[in-house]
C-alpha cells in the first residue's frame, strides 16, 4: 500500500544520520525499511483529517563498532515529546504495579531516606516518584511534556519542565543537587544526543550512587519481530553491550542487569554506575556474544520477517471482513501507529481502536486515521474481533476485557505472527 507523499513539513523537519549515535562510527549498516510513517504520537482531531499530514522515512541500522541498533532519522525532539506527546503513564495498572516494586526495593536496599535525593528523567505524570515522596525520600522529576509536569506538580512531585542532558546535569549539580538514586525508564532510547544524557547521568550521581535504565532490549525485539516497537520516538535499540561501551565512555560501568520478558515485549533494568560488576552483568554480556547479538547477521533476516507479518495480518483480516465480522482494536499508543500504517490496516479492516486514556478519545490515529474510544465501546458494540494493537499489555488487557471475552468475543493478536486467541 503507497504512502501519500510527504508534506514540505516532513521534507524540512527530518535529517538523516550517516555516523552513529554512540560511537560516532561512519560503518552504519541498514537491516530495515520501513517506509515513510507519520510520527507515532501526532494524532489527528475530526477537524483536521482531510489536511496535509507530514510522513517521514524510517529505517533502522547496526553498527559493527560498539553493537548499537538505531534509526538514522532525526525528528525535532519538541514535535515528538512536547507537542504530540499524549501518553501518561499512570494509566497502566500493571506498569504502576511494576514501578511501586522497583521504588520500595530501591528504598530498602539503597537505605534512602530523608537525606537521600532520588532524580528521575522523563518523569511523565509522576507515576513513580510518588512512590518515594511518600515515603519521605526527596524527589525530583524532569520532564519535557507541559501536561505529564503539570499533572506530577499536581500529585506532590517536584518536577522540572525541561529534556535531560549534561548541561542540565552541571546545572542541578552547581545547585548541590547530587543523586543518590537515578531512574531512567523508557527514556534512554528516546534521546538523540546519547553521549550527553550519559555524561549527565555521571555529573549528577554522587561516587557511589546508582543509575537504573529500563528499555525495550533488542533481543527481543528481534527474536519475537517486535518491528512495532521502532518509531520516531525510538532513536535506538539497546543491547547490555552497546549498553556497556556507552557507560565506558562516561566513567560508568553496567554493573548488574534484570530481564522481564513480559514488560513491553521484553524488557531490560540495567544498573549503572562506579561500583563493582556483578554476576548479572558477566552474564549477559557473555550471552550476547555467544548468541551472536555483536554481528549483524544476527540482524540480516529481520526485514523479510517483517515483511511476512504485514502480509499475513492484512489476508486474516481481509478474509474476516469478507465474512461480514466486526473489527475493532486495542491500543492508540505509538506502536499501534508503526503497527497500523506499516501493514495498511485503515478503516478498512478496523472499524475503531479504543484506549483507557482519555486524552486521546474522540482523535484519530496517525496516517491511517482510525477513530479512537473509551474502552466502553467494545461492550456496548461487541464485536467479533479486537486487534490487540498494544500487544505488549497483552495479559492486562485479556483481565480487563473478562466480559467481552464471555460473550464470545475474540482477541487477535499480531505479534510475532498473527494469531487468534
């Protein structure tokens, strides 16, 4: 399916990278073509759908000098994280539960306490702050999105209205405010300029903080074909040795890692910092070496694979709807914008995605221009089927939707091949 052309917008607003975001090596190696997508997050009002709708390239690239997998498109940092930016974290229970586990662990083993200061970057809504304010353990959020400050502001967590890099570190260090914690989740991989959130995450940790980065980890990305996961927004792809020679190259060592597969399609916890290397750490980077994560023939077949799902999922739905059945989705998140405009799947195929956050209700997903629902809908309409669009909630939403499964509904679920449950 062709993408319209792009708008003087997207030819004006993207650049290309030829050298690595980390490393800065100029031996890019492109495994992946997605096409020309509209940025994930930028979703459409009713007003607005028969207007010019800016597209950008997106291709994603190994570099065979430090182990890094990014996207070599650049998108200005205001218009996918301050203007189009929706998402709120404290609308996933399961991710609320996640995080309350991590900060009390912190508390108890860090032994945080009233003289202690815990920095998180991309704070969003203060959804895991909260946690160590009510604990009386000092905290600061930083985080560029005026609605998610707001809304942390409003829930007693002090935040700070700006993007994190070292010069904001230097800043906040000249002021005496020196962590003893760092929480970066979800972040990491959001930023362009790598080197200076690292070196600002050295400049603000006191000697023997710690730094605990969680992020899509790129093994599972590709092993389970998580090609949804690669956005805009997404600038690159970690493995525990790109994470590593990164850290390196800031004074700081990746010195333990936590796997939990079923957070967001696979998910690591990296712990960062002066201290000794742990066992978790020896472990990974020994894995990933032997499982061939370091070459890029681990990356080569990725593409065709891809390929493969786009072309199956459009024939099982095309196949339901000669069959009279009704198609819904799950999901408005930015996955579901890569997932719905790489495959094609418009109005067409899917009468409407619904979505537990409010903000977006009553908007259209980008590019393919879907409307969007409070998660209501699906009952009061029921029909047969519901792409699992945010697949990566797959267990939390199947618990919530116990009554729509009742009465006969069905899931579709379309990673890492299409499947009905």
């Amino acid at each position: 399916m062709p993408s319209p052309a792009p708008s003087t917008a997207a030819a004006e607003g993207v650049t290309t990278i030829e050298r690595c975001r980390s490393c800065d090596s100029d031996r890019l190696e492109i495994f992946l073509d997605l096409g020309e997508l509209p940025l994930p997050d930028a979703l459409v009002a009713a007003e607005d759908l028969d207007g010019p709708e800016a597209r950008y390239p997106l291709d994603v690239a190994f570099c065979p000098d430090c182990t890094l997998v990014q996207i070599r498109q650049e998108v200005p940092p205001e218009q996918l994280f301050v203007h189009n930016n929706l998402y709120f974290s404290s609308f996933s229970s399961g991710l609320l539960a996640h995080c309350q586990e991590h900060a009390l662990g912190l508390i108890a083993s860090r032994g945080l306490g009233a003289d202690s200061l815990v920095v998180e970057v991309a704070s969003n809504d203060g959804y895991m702050l909260k946690n160590f304010v009510e604990h009386g353990v000092p905290a600061l959020g930083i985080d560029p999105g005026p609605p998610q400050a707001a809304a942390a502001i409003a829930a007693g967590v002090p935040t700070l209205q700006e993007f994190f890099d070292a010069g904001v570190a230097r800043r906040l260090r000249d002021e005496g405010r020196v962590a003893d914690v760092i929480i970066a989740n979800n972040v990491m991989a959001h930023t362009p300029t790598l080197n200076s959130f690292v070196e600002g995450l050295s400049i603000m940790l006191a000697d023997d903080g710690i730094a605990t980065i969680e992020n899509t980890y790129v093994k599972d990305l590709i092993d389970h074909c998580e090609f949804d996961t690669i956005y805009h927004e997404h600038f690159s792809y970690f493995s525990c040795t790109a994470v590593d020679r990164l850290m390196r190259r800031h004074g700081l060592k990746l010195l333990a890692v936590d796997h939990f597969p079923a957070l967001q399609g696979g998910s690591l916890r990296w712990t960062v910092g002066r201290g000794e290397v742990q066992e978790s750490a020896k472990a990974f980077l020994a894995a990933e070496q032997a499982d061939g994560l370091t070459a890029f023939d681990y990356y080569r077949s990725f593409g065709r694979r891809v390929e493969g799902i786009r072309r199956d999922l459009r024939a099982l739905l095309m196949r339901l709807r000669a069959g009279g059945q009704r198609v819904a989705g799950y999901g408005a998140a930015a996955k579901g914008s890569t997932l719905l405009n790489y495959t094609g799947v418009d109005t067409g195929l899917l009468d409407y995605v619904v979505d537990r956050n409010v903000h977006k209700h009553g908007l259209h997903m980008p590019g393919v221009h879907v409307p969007i629902s409070a998660p209501e809908r699906l009952l009061e309409e029921q029909p047969d089927y519901v792409l699992l669009v945010a697949w990566n909630y797959r267990d939390e939403v199947i618990r919530q939707q116990a009554e729509y499964l009742e009465r006969g509904g069905r899931f579709i679920v379309p990673v890492p091949s299409p499947e009905i449950l």
